[in-house]
C-alpha cells in the first residue's frame, strides 16, 4: 500500500517558537495532503487541506496565519506551527490522497508527530 | 455543517463475542465510508471501506453494511480478540473543492477482555 512518512515523530518546544512538520508520500505522487489535529482521547479534527501548487483551504476556526501549510512538491507537504503555545500541544497527523488515480477518497495517513509545547 | 455521529463511545466485550458499532452521516452525497482502528500513539490504520454502490462488504472476521437512506454505516466484528482492542473511528467522504475529505465520527473505545 502507498506510504507516507513524517517528520519529526515527536517535537518539544519553548513557548513563542516555530515548529515545521513534514509529511511526505514515499511511493506515490499526492496531490491532495491533509493536516489533522487529535488531542488526548478524541478524534481527528481535519485542520486544513493543501493542494500542490496552490494555497491551503482551512477549515473554519484554523488559523492560516498560525498553522502554515506549504505543499511545493508532490511528494512533500510541511506544516509550520507559528508562536507555538501550550495549548497547541497535540498530536498532528497528515495525510495523503491523489484523487487523479480515481479513488473516492482514500487516504493514507502518516505516523503522526507529538508536540509538546512548554 | 456535515458531521458523523458513532456511537457507542465506549464497548467492553468478552473474548470471541461480536462487537457493533454504528455511524449515522449527514451529507446525503457522501460516496465513501472507510473504518480507522487507531491504538495509543499511532496513526490510524484503515480496516475496511465500502462505496455507496454497495450494501455490504465482509473482509475475514469485519463486514461493514451501510444503509444510504437512512444515512447510517455499521462495523461488525466478528469472534473478537484482545488485539481487536483499540479505539475505532468511522468516517464518511464529504465532496469539495474538486477533492474528497474525511469527516470523522468521535471515535469507540473497543475492549476485549479475555
């Protein structure tokens, strides 16, 4: 099955600073990744969805200006936690899809990355 | 908005019993409904979908049947185990943009006690 990566696995971090998180799709070309955010015991929040080669859609009440999401390659999608706060503190998981393959909304998700701001 | 509701939250079952958990969507154009099994710190593993052209679909000790009229999507697990222990998500497909996503139910702490 098609393979995504992320990195780093887990992050910690002073409060106010920026962290960058990468997801890559290793075997296949990803042309839609998404961004999601699950905090302890419950489920997976869809925070934005990132097309290549164009600009992020949020969903409502994600901050763009907090959570910057840049997908420059087929294979390569980052998100950037701008002026991380405890509160911020989640597991972030991505996604990858190509709808261009003629699924119907297969998604194959990364190994997540733990951030834990201090 | 579009949401997916699943209950129950929480199912405790003894060892080689059968476990059900249920989703009802919202959006009467969704296409695709996959089923997530997620243990403590990992990502979500994909167990089984089904496509909205068809009733029921049966992989080994899962099946999952969906009833598009009335919105709603089951999982069935068959002679459980303790690894089936973990918590399960359901998630329908919501068109948009010229691409799918997922919405995602709130999740079912599976139990398998031995």
């Amino acid at each position: 099955g098609a393979v995504v990566s992320q990195h780093p696995s887990w992050v910690i971090c002073k409060s106010g600073t920026s962290v960058k998180i990468e997801c890559r799709s290793l075997d296949f070309q990803a042309t839609t990744m998404f961004w999601y955010r699950q905090f302890p015991k419950q489920s997976l929040m869809l925070m934005a969805t990132s097309n290549e080669g164009s600009k992020a859609t949020y969903e409502q009440g994600v901050e763009k200006d907090k959570f910057l999401i840049n997908h420059a390659s087929l294979t390569l999608s980052t998100l950037t936690v701008t002026s991380a706060h405890p509160e911020d503190s989640s597991f972030y998981i991505c996604s990858a899809a190509n709808p261009l393959a003629g699924g119907q909304g297969e998604q194959f998700f990364g190994p997540g990355t733990r951030l834990t701001v201090l | 908005g579009e949401n997916v509701e699943q209950h129950p939250s929480t199912l405790s079952v003894q060892e080689g019993d059968s476990a059900v958990i249920k989703c009802t969507y919202s959006d009467s154009a969704s296409n695709y409904f996959p089923w997530y099994k997620q243990e403590l710190g990992k990502r979500p593993q994909l167990i089984i979908d089904i496509r909205s052209n068809v009733g029921e679909k049966k992989d080994q000790r899962i099946a999952v049947t969906l009833n598009k009229t009335a919105k709603h999507f089951s999982l069935h697990i068959t002679e459980t185990q303790p690894e089936d222990s973990a918590v399960y998500f359901c998630a329908a497909s919501i068109r948009g943009g010229g691409y799918n996503k997922l919405i995602f139910g709130a999740g079912t702490r599976l139990a398998v006690h031995p």
